[in-house]
C-alpha cells in the first residue's frame, strides 16, 4: 500500500503524508503491518529520482479483504497484493517439452482406489546411479514427480494413471549429464523398475570440464570473435533470482556480493541457491576464464547475487530495485514473473530507469503474451533461440526446422514487446554443487543479452567515452545498439524474436557482420552424435 503520487491525484483530492498513512496503518486494529520499503535516497543513483521518485514509500501490511477493498476506494492511495514471484507462469509440459498439454483440473480425475507406483532407475556413465535427478511423469489423468535418491532410484506415485498410461517420462539430472525425455514410454502395469540411461556431458565435449568448452550461444552471438580483453571490468551487474552458488570454482572469484530480500527464514543467505536457477544465469554472465569448464561473456564485471525466490513476493523486487539504486547498479537482470500487472513495480522500474540502470528480463515462457515484468516500458525483453544439432536425440524436446542453424523455441513468448532474442536451449553452463548443465529458457538467453551489454557499458568507444554514465540516455543508446547490430533468424516471426539475435563484433563497432556457418554441431539434426 502507497501513497498515490501527486501528480495523479484528481483534481480537488488532498495529497496526504506518507509518515500520516503509516501512522494511520499502524493504529488500524484491521492492519498487521510487515515491513515499509522506504528506499534510502542518499547514496548511489537513488539520489538522481530525487525530489520527486515514481514510486513512494510503500507499507507491507496482512489485512482482511474487505479492509483492503474499503481502502483501495480511497483515490489518495494505492492498494496492490503482495504478489508471489514465480519465474514463468508457464505448464511444465509447454516450457520442457516444447508441446501444449493442458494442465489436468484435479476437480475432473478420476483417481484410482489404490495409487499405482512407478519405480524409474536412473543411470549414467557405466551404469553409475545418478542421485537428485528429478523425474516426471506425465499421464492422461495427472503428472507426478519424484527425486532420485543415493541409489539412482524414483518412486512415482501415480494418483490417476497406471504405468500403461503413462504419456511420456522426463528426466533432469542435477548435473553433469543431459536431459532425457520418453514419448510413449509403453510401461507394463505391474513392473516394478524402469530403468533410463542418460548422456554424459564428457562424452558429448571430449575432455570436459578439465578443458574448457565454447558454447553454440557463444559461437551463434560471435563473442569468440571480439578482443580478449574485452571482459567487462568496472561494470555492475544485479542478478535477481535465486542466489548462486559461490563455491563453484568457476564462480568462487567473481561473485563476491549480494543479498537475500526473502523473509522465509531468519538465515538469510545469498551464496546459496535452492533452485539452481541463479548458478545457471551466474555462469553464463560472469564465469571465471580459467581454461576450465565455461567462461562467462563478461568474467571481470561484478556481480551482485540479489535472491528472491524460493519465497519472494512482489513487495521484496521493490526492495531488490532500491538495492540497485543504493549500489550504482549498471545492469539489473530481472528472472522473475508475477500474474497480475502492478503498478508500484512500473513505478519502481521508471525510478531505476530514470536513475540510469538498464533493465534486462526474459520475454517469458510462456508460448504466448510477454510475463511481467518484461512487458513494461524501458525493460528489454529477450526471446530464446534454439538450434539445430547442439543436443542428443532424447534430449530433443524441440520441433527442428529441416535447414540447419538457429530458430525460435515452442516455449519462448510471442507479441510486440519482445525486443531481441537470445541462445536459450541446450546451454552448456555452471550448476550448484560444482557441476555443469544444459539449462533451457528465455532467462538462459537474457544472460546472454546482460553479458553483452555489460561489455558495450565497458569498452564500447561512444557508451564509455561520450555518454553520460548512469543516465536514461546512456540506457537508451545500450539498448539501440543491441537491437540494430541484431540479425533476423531466418524464417522466424520477428513476433518471437524480435530485432533477431546480436552479433557482438558489430555491437561493439569491432567489424562489420558476415555470415559463416561455423556453429559446432556436436550432434547431427537427428540428434545422434556425429561419427
């Protein structure tokens, strides 16, 4: 809840205090008050919205829907839900198998009289069991899930399906191994095991992680082929996501700061990452270059881990921003998503504009409309790309076009207000607990996007030399030039993939754009590895 600022107040309505409206929260017997977001403006760019920020003072406050009802009527004010943050509104079906399948309303199963149980035994190189890999099920009533234990081994209780009806099985290894997914699985009710073999990521890259691999979103954006001093140093870069994994030795050295904006628990802990999701983004931005694993696009900027999930609400992205501002943040990279539009984070993200801080998210994997907040004004929003032969047969949940090279996934959003669009599918990237893992979706090619852009801000002659710093301008021109140093995906709606993918040697104003098809493929189209 927040003052409505004045400028939008109708004509005759008093504007009123901030200090009033929480002093009168606080005295309401109806209002269990939380926490104020109340944005310190005397450091960092917090200071440049000075006198007059988009977005005011904000109380978090529990309240009966009727009282919030009762207040929302009053024009002084603002009143929102603390939405929860989610990363895409999207069906796991839609986002990892690249097809529409409904999600099933439990309202119309019809669950059995004694769940069946499906056992699935996952393995990989030489028979080895792979713990912590999460499996799916998916049925014609419902889909269940289920994590491997030390032995490699899954127990699925199937509420409304027996083996028999069993659609397809998907498997996600924590790390070290890629994805594989079954269609038509045929089980036999009434066995007990099924057992999956998955591919080794060292059997795909000869020699991984001792030596260092170059990734098709690398070779397909050209980063290989600007200078190797180009590596981002002076530029601060805010990934708001889920925390990372800072004792990955790929990312021990350069993630040094952050925060935790989540109030589940009283530890609050930024190195640590539940979902895995910010070590993915984390690796794939700002990588150490030490001839191992992978190098991050921009290895020598620095990089603040700002965690909102598991757990974050609408109200901590608010306090997230205002980090941002406080910290002189260059770059924000949002991988987040809420339902329902919200005014105070358009607000908060014009502060963060007007302050000079670019605004990167993914489009959303969503196979339709823009998420929020990627959809709002001066937030670039990034679409994935995927491409052919850069994945094994089982792994292949895309549609392939018959012509080699990079189109749009199924999952990527679509509209007018995706700007570019980015690697996002089979990108080979740092994993908690020390590993490596092809991680897929619009948040995979937003990193791509951030990475660069941080090496425009460093060492691009006008944005470094000419430009302002820390002004909207400045943001405006990093934004121009991604879009026109883009190249159209051929045959693809420029509703999915915007401008088209960036070419970095041309952003950067190192050389003109040429086309070679130098991409390595270490699978054929089919998926099967090349002899």
């Amino acid at each position: 809840m927040a003052l409505r600022p004045l400028g939008l107040l109708a004509g005759g309505v008093p504007p009123i205090e901030a200090s009033a409206l929480f002093t009168l929260l606080e005295e309401d017997p109806d209002v269990e008050p939380v926490a104020q977001v109340r944005p310190s403006r005397s450091r960092g760019l917090g200071a440049i919205a000075e006198p007059y920020p988009a977005c005011p003072p904000v109380a978090v406050v529990l309240m009966p829907e009727e009282r919030a009802r009762a207040l929302a009527a009053n024009q002084q004010v603002v009143v929102e839900i603390d939405q929860p943050l989610t990363y895409t509104p999207a069906s796991w079906a839609s986002a990892s198998l690249g097809t529409a399948a409904p999600v099933s309303d439990p309202a119309l199963s019809v669950p059995l009289a004694e769940p069946a149980r499906l056992g699935v035994q996952v393995q990989g190189s030489e028979g080895a069991a792979v713990a912590g890999a999460h499996v799916w099920a998916i049925g014609t009533g419902a889909t269940a899930h289920a994590i491997t234990g030390p032995d490699g081994r899954a127990e699925l209780i199937l509420a409304a399906d027996t083996p028999a009806t069993v659609k397809a099985v998907y498997v996600r290894p924590a790390s070290d191994y890629w994805p594989l997914r079954l269609d038509d699985p045929r089980l036999r009710d009434g066995a007990e095991t099924t057992t999956v073999k998955l591919t080794a990521l060292t059997e795909t890259f000869e020699g991984f992680p001792d030596r260092a691999v170059t990734g098709w979103g690398w070779q397909a954006m050209r980063l290989h082929q600007i200078p190797p001093t180009y590596r981002g140093h002076g530029i601060k870069i805010a990934l708001i996501d889920s925390g990372v994994d800072i004792t990955h030795p790929d990312l021990k050295d350069t993630v040094h700061t952050g925060y935790d904006f989540t109030r589940l628990s009283g530890e609050r802990s930024w190195h640590t990452d539940a979902t895995g999701h910010g070590t993915w983004c984390a690796g794939i931005i700002a990588a150490a270059d030490n001839r191992t694993g992978i190098t991050g696009i921009a290895a020598e900027a620095e990089l603040h881990a700002l965690k909102l999930f598991p757990g974050g609400h609408v109200s901590d992205l608010l306090e997230a921003v205002d980090y941002c501002l406080t910290h002189s943040v260059d770059i924000a990279q949002l991988n987040l998503a809420y339902p329902l539009p919200s005014q105070l984070v358009a607000w908060k993200l014009l502060d963060a504009h007007t302050a000079g801080t670019a605004l990167i998210a993914p489009a959303g994997d969503t196979a339709g409309p823009l998420t929020q907040p990627a959809a709002l004004p001066h937030v670039l929003a990034v679409g994935a790309l995927a491409h052919t032969g850069t994945q094994p047969a089982d792994n292949n949940t895309l549609l392939q076009p018959t012509w080699p090279g990079p189109y749009p996934t199924p999952f990527t959003a679509t509209g007018p207000g995706v700007d570019l669009a980015a690697p996002g599918v089979a990108v080979i990237t740092t994993a908690p607990g020390g590993g490596y893992t092809p991680a897929d979706g619009t948040a995979i090619a937003a990193a791509h996007v951030t990475g660069l852009a941080a090496l425009l801000l460093a060492h691009h002659d006008h944005l470094r030399t000419h430009a302002t710093p820390h002004t909207p301008a400045r943001t405006s021109q990093l934004y121009t030039l991604l879009r026109t140093a883009c190249r159209p995906v051929f045959a693809a709606d420029p509703a999915r993939t915007g401008a088209g993918i960036t070419d970095a040697p041309t952003a950067l104003g190192t050389t003109t754009w040429q086309y070679s098809p130098t991409i390595e493929q270490p699978f054929t189209t089919a998926g099967h590895p090349h002899a």
